[in-house]
C-alpha cells in the first residue's frame, strides 16, 4: 500500500509539473519520421543518444541520474551509445564492453569522469586496459570482450541505428520511440527533465487509448 501510495504521488506531481508547462511539437519536441521499436516491453522507454566524449552529455548527466532515482515506475531509461560518425565508433565499443562484462553501472559515470574532468586520453584499448587497471580491475577481461563477436554485432547494431532517430548531434532523448528532444529545444537541463515527463506521460496515455 506504501508503495502505490508513493508510486501515485510521484505520478502527481509529473502530472502537475508537466501540465503547468506548455509544449509545442515541432518546437520543443519532434516526431520521428519513422517511429522506432522499444526495449523496455510493458513501460515507457527514454532513451539518451550520447557519446562518451561528448561534454553537453557529461553536463546532462547528473540530471538524468537524479531524475533515474524519482522516475515513475512506469518509464525505463535506456542508454545508447550514437555512433554519428566513424571516429565515435571506439565509445561505443567502450560501453558495449562494460556491458557485457556486467560493469557497466561501475565504470560508466568513471569513465565519463575520466574523460572530461580528468582530461585522460583514452583512445585505444591497450589506454582502455591500462586505465581499467587502476580501477582495481583485471583488465584481461576486456581485452577479450574489446572485439568479441558479441560486441562486434551490438557495435554494428548501434551504427545502423543511429542514422533512425533523426538526431543531428547528442545528447538527444527519445521518448517511447516516436519523440525527438535535446537541452537547446527544451530551454535548460532541468526543462529536458520537466519535457521527458511531459512526453512520457503522454506516451502512456497514448497507449492506453
């Protein structure tokens, strides 16, 4: 009964929230010209198009991990590593390593970190390996996952769908396959937040009718 109770006040103030504010599509939000299939089954998918050297997406990051932590049970946040060019390539293959070697809720915001605050040139897998080193991990590990068939497929999958989302640069959110919006279109971080909202519920409303 707590859990309903705080599921149904968290579901209130969303409402609340998004319904003070006004949305116009086209302007602040855009329809993909071809709507996209989702991942997360039963719930409403947002899904963050980022590089990992991208610094607009290390700015945006600690909102959406606040907003991960208060989110409605009803949407999923789903990260995918945009390969828009060929140089982006190495990033994701990064990213599908960690995933595939269950590490990635452990390296993602450090490696994130690294990059961007530390200023560490991670560009190669023999830098990758020395860098995961000083995590306190083995880095065998991901050398052997670097260039798996497992990783090669997740790397190709994410090149050919980059192109689907319509996104002219990152961080880009999607919202339940069909909604397009970034920070510039949104007016602020903490407006991205309010819209993901806003389009998520109406999303589910969508759904339901």
């Amino acid at each position: 009964m707590k859990k309903i109770i705080a599921t149904l006040s968290i579901l209130f103030m969303f409402t609340t929230t998004c319904l003070a504010q006004e949305y116009e599509e086209g302007v602040n939000y855009f329809p993909l010209k071809t709507p996209q299939p989702t991942q997360t089954e039963g719930k409403i998918e947002v899904l963050e198009l980022f590089w990992y050297r991208c610094p607009h997406c290390f700015e945006l990051e600690p909102y959406l991990q606040k907003w991960k932590k208060n989110k409605p049970d009803f949407v999923e946040l789903v990260r995918f590593p945009a390969v828009l060019n060929k140089s982006w390539e190495f990033d994701a293959r990064v990213f599908y390593t960690f995933t595939v070697l269950g590490l990635l809720d452990k390296l993602h915001d450090t490696y994130f970190t690294a990059i961007h605050s530390e200023r560490k040139r991670i560009n190669s897998l023999e830098k990758l390996m020395d860098w995961v080193e000083t995590q306190g991990l083995n880095p065998k590990p991901i050398g052997d996952a670097f260039n798996s068939f497992g990783v090669n497929s997740m790397v190709s999958r994410a090149i050919d769908l980059s192109s689907q989302y319509d996104a002219d640069g990152v961080p880009t959110i999607v919202v339940d396959g069909k909604y397009r919006t970034k920070v510039s279109l949104a007016g602020g971080h903490n407006e991205l937040i309010d819209l993901i909202n806003y389009l998520a519920l109406r999303a589910q409303s969508e759904r339901q009718n």
